[in-house]
C-alpha cells in the first residue's frame, strides 16, 4: 500500500467519484487521500484526533453523494458522527470547518451499522448490524428487506444498489425503496463471496473477497 507521496497502513473504504477519481479512508491515521484516475496523488485531509473539526476517533466509511459530487461523507464510528468536506481534496477546499452530524440511533457505530450512503435529498441509507437483512433510512420510513445486505453504492437516476451476499446478487432500487432490477444471479454473472460495490459512470463494480 505504498504510493509516492502517501503512505496508507490500514485501507477501511473506498468511494469513486463520478469523474473515475477515487477516495481511500486510512482508518489508521484518519487520513482520507484523493487519488486522480491514473493513480497520481490529488490530494489528503483528515486526522487521528478527538473527533469533529476534520479529525476522527476510529474512521471506517466513506460516502459520496451523486447529488452533491463535490462532497464526501465520512463516518466516525466511535464518536458516532459524520463529516462531510468538499472534493478535490485541496486546501483551499477546506479552509471552513467541515459539516458535522449525527445519525439516529445507538452511537456505536462499530457495533450498530456495517455500511452507509448518503444523498442530500434523501438522508442516510445504512445496514444495521443487528438486523442485516434490513436497509433503513434516517430521514423517511423507507425499509427495504433483503437476504443480507452487506454493501451499498448510490447510482444515476436517483437509485440505490444495494449487494445481498445471502443470495450473491445487487438490487437496485428507486428512491421509495422499489425494487428496480437485479442482477448476479446467472452462471455468467455468479459472483464469488462479493465483499463491496461501486458506481462510476453507469458502470457497477464489485470486489470480490473469493
């Protein structure tokens, strides 16, 4: 995990950004680094620290909106708070004070949610730990029920993947939580113990652990 520049010990998440650039959360010391497409260093901010103000306690999520694709939401697992900072990661993006707020419920963080993503005009979808097999929202009623939700991303046309390893497939779902299409389930498309899904221009990745 060495690139020149920057050094990254301990990689917890990864976020594309719609232009093909990409965020990595060092959640060893706090420090999220901008890469360009190419793998050149853009940029980094963040830090280990008490928490609020650009530092963090115990990082573990990255999330980028496709509705405000020049911010970054970062969760702080132990404090229980999110960050948000504008991208490119330069310091002229971050001479203000980062946006921070909370999420409803328990505020352990590494015990309550495995994953989350973030929408300005929708709140924050999360998989809580205690009930995997569920997709909630803060700001709505909105539940989605799937085999076990392990990963989301956010797409274009205002729509949520969410990756079920129960049944190795991704579900994409429109705003209200209507299942739109799925996909994965065909020998051609079988996926191998998927660990985490992104979007970048119409495309879906996956990483797989197997």
């Amino acid at each position: 995990n060495q690139t020149p520049g920057v050094s990254i010990q301990e990689p917890a998440d990864l976020a594309v950004l719609p232009g093909g650039d990409f965020l990595v959360l060092d959640r060893e010391d706090g420090r999220i680094t901008h890469f360009a497409r190419d793998g050149s260093v853009i940029g980094t901010f963040g830090a280990k620290g008490n928490g609020g103000g650009g530092t963090f306690r115990d990082p573990t999520h990255l999330s980028v909106g496709h509705g405000a694709s020049d911010q970054v939401a970062v969760l702080d697992a132990e404090s229980g708070q999110v960050q948000l900072f504008r991208v490119p990661a330069r310091p002229d993006t971050l001479s203000a004070p980062p946006r921070q707020f909370g999420i409803r419920g328990p505020a352990s963080f590494p015990r309550t949610f495995i994953d989350l993503v973030r929408r300005p005009e929708w709140g924050v979808y999360y998989i809580p730990k205690r009930s995997p097999s569920t997709v909630r929202n803060t700001a709505s009623n909105v539940l989605i029920r799937v085999d076990e939700a392990r990963a989301l991303a956010l797409g274009p046309n205002e729509s949520l993947y969410v990756l079920d390893v129960g049944t190795n497939t991704i579900r994409q779902y429109d705003a209200k939580g209507n299942l739109i299409r799925e996909f994965g389930r065909s020998l051609a498309q079988e996926l191998d113990d998927p660990s985490d899904i992104a979007t970048v221009n119409g495309y879906v990745l996956v990483s797989e652990q197997g």
